[in-house]
C-alpha cells in the first residue's frame, strides 16, 4: 500500500481577508475525494506567525499569494527562502524522491525575484480582473496547458510584474516562459511573464489559477464589493468580469485544470 502524500499549504497571505486560501482549500478538498494516494494536508502560516515547514516533512507545497511588495520579505523570508532553495537542491541530488511546488502570484514574484530572472516592479496601476494569457511556443507544449486555450483566461491581482526575462539565468536554471500578458501595441510597456516553469518539479504562476467563479461571483456579488469595483475600474469592467465568471471556457477552465493537473501530477510521480 503506498504511503499517504504530504502537502504543505503556504499562506502569505499575512492576515488578510481574501478568497485565495479558501479556493486552495476547495482544489485540494475535491483531490483528496478521487482516486489519488491518500493525502495529509498541513497549513503554515509563513508571513503572521513565521511558520515554516519543514522540508523533509512534506512531499509537495502549494505556496499562496499574498499582499504588499514581493521584494521586501521583512524578515520572515530567510527561512522561506531557505525552504526553496533546499527543494530546488534536494531535486538535484535525490532523483528518486523528488518534491514538487506550485507557486502562485505572490510567492511567484518572490521566487521569480529570488532566483533573478527577471525585473519585479511595481505596476503604474492595479491588475485586477480577468484576463486573456497568451502561451508562448514552450506553454504550447505544457502538459498543464493541454487542456487551455490559446489564448485561455484567469484571474489577475497584483499590484507587482514580472518582465524583462533574464535569458541567461533562465537557461541556466532550465526554466521556461509559458504564458504572458495581453499584447497591447499601443501602450509602450513590456508585457509581463505570467507563468513559468521553473523545473520538472516547480511550476507557477503569475495570475490566480486557483480563483473559483461561484466564490468570485458571490464575493463581487455584494453591494460593498460591487461598488467599490465599479468606482475603481468603472462599470464596464465589472460586467466584463461578471461574464468572463460565468462563462464555463473561461476562468471555471482555468480553475479545474491548473492546481489539479499539478496535484496529479505530482501524485503520479510520487506513488511509483
């Protein structure tokens, strides 16, 4: 009988309210109820508590989004990047029982940053909404990808981007470009890195692959949430957002493929 698999959740979310912890919960919840290994699910809270798992206690780690600027770590990211690089190391020296890591906006920027490949700034303005990703010749050959459109479409929140690609470094680390962010010839700014593969074993993503369209919608769905969109980006953004939610070749795609074909994944490489 194979050993159940062990899942570190990252939360850096550092307390505050979102829906991003809830949608990892429900992917992971509705993975544990198929046919897979048994899995023992264990939450840390990186950034409030300064909780940092272990590395040899876990087989996979899901590490969240978060709030505020991904290069100014406060502290707490010494051991957060302790944890990554000794993943990064264990993968190389231990080929029979590797560890796998998905890493979402927040701790993609970070890890992204970390490793140098690229610029993390701060955007001129918000991302917020639902947006097109656009795969690169490597996304098109992403197993995860598979099943996505081209382009396929997903929630983005972020104050910070990920551009100017380091080639040297990305090449150096076996990382791929996946997808980036819609071309738009008339503003002259670099379009940002929005996915990459860092590795066999580590995948992640700039945008929120986790995001549910029920959550999102009951979630913008109230008075507060609406109005506060709607005096921010303007009417026809929230509209435009609310049909991309309930549209089931868009974010509802997103969401049922990404987290889990990385759980499968990882669960198929790890249970044999």
């Amino acid at each position: 009988m194979n050993q159940p698999l062990r899942l570190a959740i990252l939360d850096l979310y550092n307390g505050h309210p979102n829906e991003g912890m809830r949608c990892i919960r429900m992917l992971v919840s509705e993975f544990k109820q198929g046919d897979e290994p048994d899995l023992i699910v264990q939450e840390f809270d990186v950034r409030q508590r300064k909780n940092i798992p272990q590395l040899a206690d876990f087989d996979l780690f899901i590490s969240s989004g978060g709030p505020g600027d991904p290069r100014d770590t406060d502290g707490w990211g010494r051991d957060y990047f302790a944890l990554i690089d000794g993943l990064f190391a264990h993968n190389q020296t231990e080929p029979d029982r590797k560890k796998y890591l998905f890493l979402i906006c927040h701790s993609f920027q970070m890890v992204a940053n970390h490793f140098g490949l690229g610029v993390v700034t701060k955007r001129r303005s918000t991302s917020f909404g639902t947006f097109p990703m656009h795969k690169t010749e490597a996304g098109l050959l992403e197993p995860f990808f598979e099943l996505l459109p081209e382009p396929f479409y997903a929630v983005d929140s972020r104050d910070y981007q990920l551009t100017q690609p380091n080639a040297d470094i990305f090449e150096a680390l076996g990382a791929e470009i996946l997808c980036i962010e819609k071309d738009r010839p008339h503003v002259g700014l670099e379009r940002a890195v929005m996915a990459v593969r860092f590795s066999p074993e580590v995948f992640g993503t700039q945008f929120h692959p986790e995001a549910d369209s029920e959550g999102m919608l009951h979630y913008f769905g109230k008075e507060e949430k609406r109005q506060q969109v709607i005096s921010v980006y303007g009417e026809a953004k929230y509209w435009d957002m609310v049909e991309h939610l309930n549209d089931p070749d868009k974010i509802m795609l997103t969401e049922s493929v990404l987290i889990p074909s990385f759980l499968h994944d990882a669960a198929r490489h790890l249970s044999t």
